[in-house]
C-alpha cells in the first residue's frame, strides 16, 4: 500500500463520497435508523469502519442496494468518480415473486 493509502473509511463518509445519499448526514441517519448492514450485520454506529471487500447492503426508499467496496476517496468526487469506490453486487433484472 502507498503512503497515505486508506485502507478504511467511516461508513457514513463511504455512503456520501459514493453518491448513495445527498448529504453526510443523510448517511448518518441512515446508519443510526438501522437500514445500513456491512458483511450482513446490522451497524448502527455512523463511525464504523468499512474495508475494501466489505459487503454493504443498504435499504433505500424503493430499493435495496447491495455494494462491495473496492475504494475510497479523500474528496466527494463527480458521479464517475463515486462508481469507481463500488461494485453492485444486485442482480440487472431480478426476477418478480410470484404470487400463488
């Protein structure tokens, strides 16, 4: 790793600098709400520390986002930038549930 590497980032600063949220304290709140899970945990804690490799699954309005951090950024960069920090892990076309 280069000098001045991260290797780690507060899950509330990760969700903004990835464009998951508008503000950091969206992401916060997220946090504290209970409706971010990092590995299939459940974290509460807006200071936890997320890794590259870690599995967040995040509840959304309409959706549920599952990402594997593969980065991080010191500055909240453009749209590009933010999709380089992810891979999305959800599938491109879930299938319906069937109702029986």
């Amino acid at each position: 790793m280069a000098p001045g590497e991260v290797n780690r980032q507060r899950i509330d600063k990760w969700l903004w600098h990835a464009r998951m949220v508008r503000t950091r304290s969206d992401a916060a709140s997220l946090v504290q709400a209970g409706y971010v899970r990092v590995n299939a945990a459940k974290v509460t804690a807006q200071g936890h520390a997320v890794r590259p490799g870690d599995v967040i699954t995040l509840a959304l309005d309409r959706s549920v986002r599952i990402l594997k951090v593969e980065g991080f950024c010191e500055k909240r960069g453009d749209a590009a930038a933010a999709r380089k920090l992810y891979l999305d892990l959800a599938p491109e076309n879930p299938v319906p549930e069937s109702h029986s």
